[in-house]
C-alpha cells in the first residue's frame, strides 16, 4: 500500500493534484498535529508512544475503499470498525497532557462558519474540530478539487490504482510518530511502535 502511495504522489503527472498531500504524507491520523507543551521534552513523548503502543491490540482492517470526502480522494473504511475509532479516541485524550494549547487567536483562527456546535466544542477542547466521534479514519490522496469533471476522473483511476491493494485486508501493527521542525516543512516520520501481538 505505501510503495503505491508514494508511486502516486511521486507521478509527475499528478504533483499539481497531491502538493499539499506531499506536505502531510500518506498517513491516517490519530492525534491531530500538535505542538509540544513546554516542560515536556519529545524523548518523554517518545517513552509513552512505546509504553502505549505496547499494550494496543493489533487491530483488522477487513477492506479499504477510495472514496470522495468533500472536496478530496481518500482512503476510507469500507464497514465501520469501533476498536479502530475507539483507539483513535484513546489516542486523542491520553497524549492530550502534551499538547501546548494554541493561543486565543490561533484557535479563533480555526474556526469556519460551516462547523456545528459539537464540532466548535471539540476545537475549543481539544484543539481540533474532528475528533472522537466526529474523527473518521482516511488516508488522503489527493489535495482539495475543485473541479467536480476531475474529481470523478481521479476517483476512477485511483479505484483503479488501488485495487490489488485494496482486495486484501490489513493489520495495523503500529503506531508511528511523525514531526516537522517548523509549519512550512513536511511532515517526517520518526519512528514506529509496534503494537502488541498478544
């Protein structure tokens, strides 16, 4: 699934339509981005990445889809999975001791009029607007389309793409740590932490 992700995103045909994907890379996110609250150092957020990871279950994904989520092409779940969304929640609230809380006018700038009550709620609590059960899993694929003609000719040929992947199902063994050393860089990944096997 990676080396087709990265197939993608790598196709020069295809910069104009995966720039800001490239940006965050191919990943489904648990925690929201996040600074690191002072006082904290990231080797302690490393420690309890390991020590949290250690005791998650691997969990099953029975089948991936491509779908259209507003304006973008993700990877989505085909069927509900709760222990998938449970460990997103899980994730969200036990790493939130962690989080420097942005200032009133960075989170006033998050804000958008097309967000309900809960979702305004949740930004203010946690810092972001999609999480626990306004959280849905995806992996992004493309950047935001505008042209609907496009959209449908990408969702084709990404279900096109995707499909010897996506028949089979897959395990998510790891949780994995990603940073950027300022808001203009991509995103990195750090390090992986396996889950258990028991």
């Amino acid at each position: 699934m990676a080396r087709l992700a990265d197939a993608w995103f790598n196709d020069p045909a295809m910069q104009s339509y995966t720039a800001s994907t490239r940006h965050y890379g191919f990943h489904a996110t648990l925690k929201p981005p996040m600074a690191l609250r002072p006082g904290y150092r990231r080797e302690e957020l490393r420690a309890e990445l390991h020590d949290f990871a250690a005791i998650q279950p691997r969990l099953l994904i029975p089948r991936l889809q491509v779908s259209l989520l507003g304006s973008f092409l993700a990877l989505t779940l085909a069927q509900p999975l709760p222990g998938l969304d449970a460990l997103a929640a899980h994730c969200v609230e036990h790493f939130e001791p962690f989080r420097q809380p942005e200032s009133p006018e960075a989170a006033a700038s998050r804000r958008r009029p097309s967000m309900s009550a809960r979702q305004l709620e949740l930004l203010d609590r946690w810092g972001y607007p999609y999480v626990l059960e306004e959280w849905r899993f995806h992996m992004t694929l493309t950047s935001s389309l505008a042209d609907p003609p496009v959209r449908t000719a990408l969702l084709s040929r990404l279900q096109t793409y995707f499909a010897p992947a996506l028949a089979e199902p897959l395990w998510l063994e790891d949780l994995c740590l990603f940073a950027q050393p300022d808001r203009s860089s991509p995103f990195r990944l750090q390090e992986r932490f396996p889950c258990s096997t028991k």
